[in-house]
C-alpha cells in the first residue's frame, strides 16, 4: 500500500474533509431552522388563515416536492455523473436553497403570503434533497474504503450541531425577545422574516469551503485511477475511495444524452443492479424503511414529549437542542466504529437498541419526564450512526462512476416510503384507544408504530451481504479493492 493510501486511512481532518463537512454544518440549517422549528411554525400560525387551512397548504406543497424528488432525483445524479460536474451541480442546487431561503424574508404574516411561503419552502427543499443527492456522492472521493465511516460520521454529526447552532443563536437574538439583536422586533413577522435572511447567509457561507475545494472527476475516469483523496498530498482532487458491487470499471459513458434517455438509463441501472448487485437493490429498500423511521422518530418525538410526557413548548425546544447536540457527538464519536466493525453492524446494533429504548417510552410513559429525557436521548444517541452508517454502507457497493446516481435512488427509495412512519404512529394510537380507558390519551402508543417502522428496517437489513471490510491497519488489502471483488458481495 502506497504512503498516500496509509496516510488516508489513519488521517481524516483533511483540507476536502474539512470542506466538505463544512457544508453539513452549514446545509443542515435549512432543516432544523425552516422546515422544522421555525418557519414552518410561522407559516401555519394563525396569522396566515385557520390552522387547518394552512396545515393543509403546507402538507400540500411538501407532498409535490416530495414527489418531484422521487421522480427526479436519480435521473439528476445520473446527468451528474455522466457530465463530470458534481461539483458544479452540488453549487447550482445549493444556489436556488440559497435563494429560496432569503426570499421567505418577503413572506409577511398575512394570508395573501401563504401559498408564496408555501412555494418557497417546497421549491427549496427539491433542491436541498438534489444538492444532498450531489453531497453524498462526494463521500466516496474524499475518503479511503479506511476511513469513509470515519468521514461520514464527521460530516452527519457536523450537520446536526450546525443546524442547532443558528437555532440557537436564532432563538436567542430574534425569536423570543421581544427587542432582539439589531432592534428587530415582533412586529409584521420581522423577527421571523429577518432570522430567514441570517439563515440564508449561514446557508451560502458555510457551502463555499467545498465548493472551491473538491475538484470534479472527469467522466469515465475509473475509481482506482487514484484512491483516498482524503490523504495527504493530494487534497481536494483525488479519485473514489470505496468499490462496488457489479464492476468498478463501467464508467465510460457519454456526458450528453436527452432526459427521456436518462430515464431508460435508469431503467436500465436497475435491472442491472438486479442481475448482478441484487443485494444493493435489499439495501435501498432496507433503508428507505428503517430512515423514514428514524425521521419519525425525530418527527413525533417533540409531539410525545408534549403530549404525553407534559413538556412545555420551551422545554421541548430545550430537548430538542440537546437531542441534536447528543446525535451530533455520538455520530461523530461512533464514525470510528463504521470502520472497524462495519456499517452493516452499526445498523443493526443502533435499530436494536433504538427499539429496545422505544419499547421502554411506550411501557414507562406514566413514570414523568425524566424517563423520556433518559430513552428519548438515549433514541438520539443511534439516530445519527444508523444514518452515516446507511450512508456508508451504499457507498461502498456503488459502482464508480455511478455514485450520484444511486444517491439518487436511495433518496428516491426514501421518499417511496415516506407514509410509513406517519401511518403507523396515528394507526398505533387508534389501536390504542380501544385499550385504554375512556378519556385517557393514547398517544403514546404512537411510539409502537414507529418502532415497529424500525423492526421492518431492522428485519429487512438482516439478510443483506455487505462489502468487504478492509483492515484500519491498512496491512493486507489494498484500498483500492472494492466490494466487487469479493464473491459475498453478490447476490
């Protein structure tokens, strides 16, 4: 093994690592701060019409985005890939968030603005999943098959502690006072309005380290050309850093094709990935069952807590800023067991213990709060590596060449599934209230149904084969070797 691929192994803080988690860090805010804790929050008061109108508007919106992601996203990785400018891509999509993000400053609390915030939130969260679907394709380039758990946990756990950050200081400076930093008040929505623009601002900053930093990979350049750009000496341009199942070399496609070809390409992919990387196709649906499970969990955990644990709203914005701060450490934390045990291990002891604590909500919710701050965090603690682990694991099985792609179809595969973890919760509390006495709330068991989202993620991911785990050492397989070049990794 070369003193480039050992340095790559041994060394993850490097300049495109850096970069790249940068991104994370400052992307994830797009989330935490607009379509989770605040803008929607705002957009569906009661300034903007009656709740159920606006509710309805907002579910509306995100259903069209979500499909368009799912019709798009694959096709747009494969484009991509096929062009050599991920890099490119990743700064036009990251562009339009970048501007939706700003634009909702314009949204003033009055119905007349509902169906423009509405656009704004949609619009934006196709590309943030586009430019995601770009970003994770990355991965792979940045990192050796030594270290990509390492790289991975760093950038997820990068982002969970980004977004919480500038919710942070956004709650801080502008959304409680009454008189916030700058003399920005409450006043037509100024508080909100103005937390959009700084929320833009973090957006844009924080994507220009990776932006100038990860060169593109000319297409049809094979993985093996160069390994572990992550290592020292040649930052910020190297080749992929894992293998995949089905040939590593079968990347000498051409870089222009019309959309209708993109799509029969597609097709094409995926009947390929069933002849010869069957276990690649278990995998996508494995995750995309046991992710829409961890988003419930982050979902509905701030409605549990209130419900049925009597957390106020404050406290609930309190535990969920701790619960990001805990997902972010352990991500980061754990990565390093993503390189020595495997992905697929991670996973599965991370779904285990995440439905054992589930369990543990449902059988302890009338022992007070101090239970749900114990398993609620301890839920936190695996949330985060199950995701970098997923993230991992496939990109160790992608073909080179092919990985915005198959980024594209896993999140794809995610959105196919999305209904689950919302279907069950509210089915579970049906169910509950032919068991509990009249007039007592069966919200928690609501938490049945998102656990029994994990045990199908869990079961399904059982029998999937996954790649080869090379030594951290870095002795004995070169790392350039990647999962095709070992028999378990077939179907």
């Amino acid at each position: 093994m070369s003193t480039r691929e050992r340095s790559g192994s041994g060394r993850i803080l490097t300049r495109p690592v850096l970069a790249w988690a940068t991104y994370d860090w400052g992307s994830a805010a797009f989330n935490a701060v607009i379509t989770t804790f605040v803008f929607t929050v705002y957009l569906t008061s009661s300034a903007f019409g009656p709740q159920d109108e606006t509710s309805s508007a907002l579910g509306q919106g995100l259903a069209v985005a979500g499909l368009v992601i799912a019709v798009l996203a694959p096709v747009t990785g494969q484009r991509a890939d096929r062009a050599g400018r991920r890099t490119l891509w990743l700064a036009l999509n990251t562009l339009v968030v970048f501007c939706c993000s700003a634009c909702l400053y314009f949204v003033r609390p009055d119905p007349a603005y509902l169906w423009l915030g509405v656009a704004l939130v949609a619009i934006g969260n196709v590309f943030q999943e586009f430019a995601g679907v770009q970003y994770n394709a990355m991965l792979p380039s940045i990192s050796t098959r030594q270290n990509i758990g390492r790289v991975s946990g760093l950038g997820w756990g990068a982002g969970y502690l980004g977004g919480i950050v500038l919710l942070s200081l956004l709650v801080v400076g502008f959304i409680n006072p009454e008189v916030g930093w700058f003399g920005v008040t409450h006043d037509d929505g100024q508080n909100i309005r103005v937390a959009m623009l700084l929320t833009a601002a973090w957006l844009g900053i924080f994507s220009l380290p990776v932006l100038f930093t990860v060169r593109d990979r000319p297409p049809g350049r094979h993985r093996d050309a160069d390994v572990g750009s992550g290592g020292e000496g040649d930052e910020g341009t190297g080749g992929e850093g894992g293998g995949g199942e089905g040939g590593a070399g079968e990347v000498s496609q051409p870089a222009r094709q019309g959309l209708i070809a993109s799509y029969r390409a597609l097709w094409h992919t995926v009947r390929g990935l069933w002849r010869t990387a069957r276990h690649t196709l278990y995998f996508l649906l494995a995750s995309a069952v046991f992710r829409d499970g961890l988003a419930g969990v982050f979902t509905f955990g701030g409605v549990i807590a209130a419900g049925t644990f009597g957390f106020s709203p404050s406290q609930v914005i309190v535990f969920g800023i701790v619960a990001n701060i805990v997902a972010g450490v352990a991500t980061i934390s754990l990565g390093v067991l993503d390189d020595r045990v495997g992905a697929k291990n991670v996973m599965v002891f991370s779904l285990i213990a995440m439905v054992i604590a589930g369990l543990g909500v449902f059988w302890l919710h009338d022992a007070g709060q101090t239970v749900f701050w114990v398993l609620g965090l301890l839920l936190c603690v695996f949330v985060g590596p199950v995701q970098s682990a997923s993230r991992t694991f496939l990109a160790r099985l992608i073909p080179a060449g092919r990985e915005g792609e198959i980024f594209g179809l896993y999140a794809t595969t995610g959105r196919a599934v999305s209904f689950l973890a919302p279907m069950l919760f509210a089915a579970a509390i049906e169910i509950g209230r032919r068991f509990v006495e009249p007039g007592t709330d069966a919200q928690y068991w609501g938490v049945i149904g998102l656990v029994i989202v994990l045990l199908a993620g869990l079961l399904l991911l059982l029998p999937v084969r996954p790649p080869e785990q090379p030594a951290v050492s870095g002795g004995g397989r070169d790392a350039r070797s990647g999962p095709g070049d070992e028999p378990s990794g077939r179907s």
